[in-house]
C-alpha cells in the first residue's frame, strides 16, 4: 500500500525541505519507489532535486486540472518529482470555493499504484498549500530543531491537524516529530529536547529516538544538487537518516 507522508512545520527554516529530499533518498536506497512533490512556491525542494521549473509543467497546472500529475513528474538523477514555482502561490487567491482541500488528494488518485512513497514538502505557513498536503497524506511528519520557539509552534501544528482530520482527512496521523540540526553537545539543545518531550508527551505526540545532526554536507549536497547519499557514502548525517527510515517502517507496522 502506498504511503503518503507530508513533511510540515508552519515555521520556516527548520528543515521541511531539508528532510523530504534526504528521507526519499534513503527510502530510495533501500529500494522503495519514492515520488515527491514540491508545494512550496518557494521551490527549494525542486532545486534539490534538479528538476526544471520554467519548461516543464509544475505542481501548479496539475492543481488547476491542466495537466495531469502523472506527466508532471520529472525523473531526475537524484529522484522522481513534480516540481513548483511562484505560479504555486496564486493557487490561494484563485480557489475560494468550498473543496480547494482537495485539489491534491485527487490529483494523486491515478499516481498512487506506482510509488511504495509519496513524500511531500509544504510551505511555511498554514495556507491552503498546506492544507491541501495535509489532506492527501497517511501520515505527518514534523521537522523541529531544538529551539523554544519551535516548541511553541506545536501546539498551534497539532491543532490544525485536528481540524484537517475533523473536516477533511480523518485517516491522517502525526507519525511523530523529527529534532533537525541537532547537537547533543549544545547544553540548550539538549535542554529544548527534554522540553520537548515533555510537551509533545502531553500532546500524545511521538518525538522520533533519531534525531538528524547538524552538518555542513546535508548544505553541500543541496547547494551542488547532489543525492546526500552520493556525496557521503557512509557518515554521521546519512546513518542518521537510515535510522530514522527505519524507525518509521517500524511505526508502520504498528499502525497497521
Ligand atoms: N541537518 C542539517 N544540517 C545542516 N544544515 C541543515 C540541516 N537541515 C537543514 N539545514 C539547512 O537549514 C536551512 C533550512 O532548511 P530547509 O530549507 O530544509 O528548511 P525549511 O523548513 O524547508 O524552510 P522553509 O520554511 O523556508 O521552506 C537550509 O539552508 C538547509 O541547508
Ligand atoms: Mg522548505
């Protein structure tokens, strides 16, 4: 069964795009058919991955019902994406009716019988864009890193989740909560951490036993448009995202 993951936190910076691309890569190493898509305007996600944006067709038009999703997809060297670009952000002012939610849910329908995953990357914010993510997925997962206004941000996350799962995706779980650009010798990282799990216990939320270090090749990787796993065949940051792989196939079979 194909899982769809939506990659979110309404703060920006603290790593949404940084893991969608690096988590696709390890599935992909291990052998899963792996699809992504940018919904964010921004298109960081399809810099990553090297995908075109100005000729080919985007996320946008397969929104709009232009194009269909399926010939969208580029197949880069690094992975299988459909890419965004500015055109993205008028999807807010140009759907106003009731079911703009559900613009992506349906554009995946014809897609899903060919990935094991579907990750997808969202904006900052909690725009249609991201609703729209959060209502086509299986699962949520949210990047943080260890600082205390990204703890305060969660609340507000898990919330409008609730809402997502009240009115328009009642099968979406929060898979759990992923600590970003960690550094377990920073005293007021560690100390964020204990917090957190404080507050994300009291929220019924699951912080992953991974938590993804900092390190200057996950920039490197993104900054030359390379697969991280090419860049470092073994290392601290890429063994940290094949943990973290693992750790959600076994929340999977729990869930199931
Ligand atoms: N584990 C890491 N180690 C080092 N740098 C990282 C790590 N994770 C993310 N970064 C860097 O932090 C910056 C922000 O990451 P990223 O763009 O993934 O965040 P984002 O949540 O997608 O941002 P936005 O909200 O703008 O979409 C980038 O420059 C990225 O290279
Ligand atoms: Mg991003």
């Amino acid at each position: 069964m194909t899982r769809i993951l939506t990659i979110t936190n309404q703060k920006g910076g603290v790593g949404k795009t940084t893991t969608t691309i690096n988590l696709a890569s390890a599935l992909k190493h291990q052998g899963y058919k792996v699809l992504i898509i940018d919904m964010d305007p921004q298109g960081n996600l399809s810099f990553c991955a090297n995908a075109e944006t100005v000729l080919s067709a985007t996320i946008y038009e397969v929104l709009k019902g232009e194009v269909k999703l399926q010939h969208a997809i580029q197949r880069t060297a690094i992975i299988d994406i459909v890419a965004a670009n500015i055109l993205l952000s008028g999807i807010e002012m140009e759907y106003t009716q009731s079911g703009r939610e559900f613009l992506l849910r349906n554009a995946l329908q014809n897609i899903r019988p060919y990935y094991d995953y579907i990750l997808i990357d969202t904006p900052p914010g909690l725009g249609i864009l991201t609703i729209n993510a959060m209502s086509a997925c299986n699962g949520i997962l949210i990047p943080m890193v260890a600082d205390i206004f990204s703890l305060q941000g969660i609340t507000q996350l898990h919330e409008t989740v609730q809402q997502v799962r009240k009115y328009s995706n009642p099968n979406c779980t929060i898979e759990g909560v992923i600590l970003n650009k960690y550094n377990d010798r920073v005293y007021l990282n560690r100390e964020v951490k204990g917090t957190a799990e404080l507050v994300l216990n009291d929220l019924k939320l699951k912080l992953f036993d991974t938590s993804i270090r900092s390190s200057i090749k996950v920039a490197e990787a993104q900054s030359s448009q390379q697969d991280l796993f090419d860049l470092i065949k073994q290392g601290d940051v890429a063994q940290d995202y094949l943990n973290l792989v693992e750790e959600i196939l076994q929340g999977e079979t729990h869930v199931q």
